[in-house]
C-alpha cells in the first residue's frame, strides 16, 4: 500500500476509452477551436436527450448558467429570489448580478436541501415580492421536489433548479435539473463529469433557451455590422470544452455507479463508528453520490478527522458553509432554524474521486478508524 500516495475529494477523470480526445482532435483537425461549433450543438443536444429536457444552452459556467436562467426568469432590481443557504455561492451570486435580494432558506434533515415549511414561511412573509425559487440538488442527493413545487406553484413563480452537483440523479425516476422552469449543470474539474470548466441551462422554453444563447454571445443582433439593442455577456461555450464534454457524456453512468459504490463502501467499513451518520438516501431519490457525506456527533470532531487525513496526503472537505452565515451575504434575511448550521458544523465530505482504488479506500477508512480506537 502506497502510504505517500495523494488521493483527492474529486478530480478529472477522463475516459480510458479516449472519448474526449476524439471530440477534441476533430475540433483541432477542421480548426474549429473558436467558440460554437459542431461540439457546442452536439453537447447541447445529448446531455438535453440524457436527462430529458427539450432543450439546453452550453455555458462557460454553471454560475452563468444561473444568471442568465434568472434573467430569462424576469427577476430584476428589486425582486426577491428564495435561495437555498446550504449551498456553494456560485448559486446565490448571480442574484446580486442582477440588483435582486437573495432571502435565504434553511434545510431539513430529511433531504439537506430546501425545507419546504421554510419555504411556506418565506411566501408568506414576503408574498408578491418574490420572483424565484433557486433550490439546490446538494451533493447529488435530490431536493424533495413535490413538496417544493407543490408550495412554488401556489405561488405561481419561477423555479430554478441548481443541478451543478446532481447530474446523473433521480427524483421519483426523473432526472434532477428538470422540474422547474430552468435546471443548471456545472461540469467543473471536481463536477461528476468534466469539460475542464463550463455549464449547461435546459429548459422545456425553447424561445427562452433561444434568448439565453442570444444574450450569452454578446446579444450580437441580426445586422450585417456589430449592433446591440440589448446588454450582453460572453458566456458561451467553446468547441474545444464541448468536445471533453460529449466524450464525458458516455461514461455518465460509470462515474455515477463507482459514485455509490465509494458511498457504500465507506458506509459498511465506517457506519458502525459512534457518533457517525451518513446524508439521507431516500426511497424517492437515486442519488448521483457526488461526494460521500457523513456527520460527526460524537467526541470525533470533524477538523480532528480532516487534519488526520491531511498530515496523510489525503483530500477531505467541511459541508458548505451557509450564505446566511457568510460575511458578504450576513445583510440578508434567512428564514427556518439551525438545521443548515449543524450540518455545516458537524458535517465532512469524504474522498469520492471515481479514480480511487480499494486499496486507498482501505487505507482512508483505516485512518478514520483509529481516531475511534
């Protein structure tokens, strides 16, 4: 057993096969390397046919993703957008982009993602003020979306699913990400699969999604000179980053299942550990498994756990820190209880990187161990 050997969180993993590579050299071979392209359409088309949307608009990010389903969602200075706290801020940012004010929501236990009580309260503390729901699949574990949009559509508005971590995931046998109004992917370097950078929007709207490529490439109007009757923003996808993207695509299914076996693996070696529970699986929902998750309620703490991983060349994480408890966004309301503050205080992510052996998995979990013995 190599005990220098670095094992990380979640990093690239390309496939054996060299499918990406394929799409790449295409690209590089008919000198389509500049921005769209015949990746960029492809891409859009197979990862909308995959999760089952109609339609999709590839982006340079999953946060510009959000900003621009915001956009095509009317929300404007102003405006109130109910956020999920318990997130990355790639997901609460692009609210501010737009002049509106993010209120934030507290989680459950049940899921780790939006409480719909909370939600409830927020509509009717902030009624016809609020514009938009942005909810978040948190680590691949879906959102309970009948409850949430039982409650969203009483209220008639906007719901915009933050799927950057979820790809790959089932609610009731639907794909994550195809609920509300807009669904967000994100295929960053840590993401399920990986275009190196970049994110996707689908939607059922094809007039939207069409105006969410117009703005996206700079709201260049149909003129024979530069002319622009609208703002603009340089967020479309290259055909280089579309071509890692459509080779990714194949192996979706492989990563998502070495995802669950990595999840199963730590919870029959570690489960039986005191004070150690895992993030909730549900009967309704087919995880992607994204990241292992567990919580530490006993003496282990989890900064002792992640430093004793560490000092081994082992990657781990702290849960997300809520946007209620972050310094830039502390200004703005937050509706529910402590519930996404305990899972932030008591929660680590374990190494999930699909790259991993059973070997490094065996030498992760006995270095948790002795922290018990």
């Amino acid at each position: 057993m190599n005990e220098n050997k670095k094992i990380w969180l979640a990093s690239p993993h390309m496939s054996v096969e060299g499918y990406e590579m394929q799409y790449v050299q295409e690209a590089f071979n008919t000198n389509w390397i500049a921005p769209l392209g015949p990746n960029v359409d492809e891409f859009e088309k197979e990862l909308a046919e995959k999760v089952g949307s109609k339609h999709a608009a590839a982006m340079t990010s999953g946060t510009g993703a959000i900003h621009l389903a915001l956009k095509a969602a009317g929300v404007k200075e102003g405006d109130i957008v109910l956020c999920q706290s318990l997130t990355f801020s790639a997901t609460a940012n692009p609210i501010i982009y737009q002049n509106a004010t993010p209120v934030f929501i507290d989680s459950d236990y049940e899921t780790w993602n939006m409480d719909p009580k909370a939600l409830e309260n927020a509509f009717e503390k902030y009624g016809k003020r609020v514009k938009a729901v942005l909810l978040v699949h948190l680590y691949g574990l879906s959102t309970d979306m009948d409850k949430i949009m039982e409650v969203c559509n009483k209220y008639n508005v906007a719901v915009i699913e933050d799927a950057a971590e979820s790809l790959g995931a089932y609610y009731k046998g639907k794909h994550t990400g195809t609920f509300g109004d807009f669904g967000i992917f994100s295929f960053n370097g840590n993401k399920i699969i990986t275009t190196s950078g970049g994110g996707m929007l689908v939607s059922n709207d094809e007039e939207l999604v069409n105006k969410v490529r117009f703005w996206s490439t700079q709201s260049r109007d149909t003129a024979r000179h530069y002319q622009h009757s609208e703002l603009g923003f340089n967020y479309r996808m290259s055909n280089v980053v579309a071509g890692i993207g459509r080779g990714q695509l194949k192996v979706l299914n492989q990563r998502v299942a070495k995802k669950k076996y990595i999840f199963e693996y730590y919870k029959k070696e570690l489960g039986h550990l005191e004070g150690i529970e895992f993030m909730p699986i549900n009967d309704w929902n087919e995880p992607n498994y994204w990241l292992s998750v567990i919580t530490l309620n006993g003496s282990v703490r989890p900064l002792e756990l992640m430093e004793t991983l560490e000092k081994e060349n082992i990657e781990s994480r702290p849960v997300w820190k809520p946007m209620h408890m972050q310094p830039f966004f502390a200004e703005y309301d937050y509706i529910g209880g402590n519930i996404s503050e305990k899972l932030f205080g008591n929660g680590v992510c374990l190494p999930s990187d699909t790259k991993m052996t059973d070997e490094d998995l065996e030498r992760i979990c006995e270095i948790i161990k002795s922290l018990w013995k």
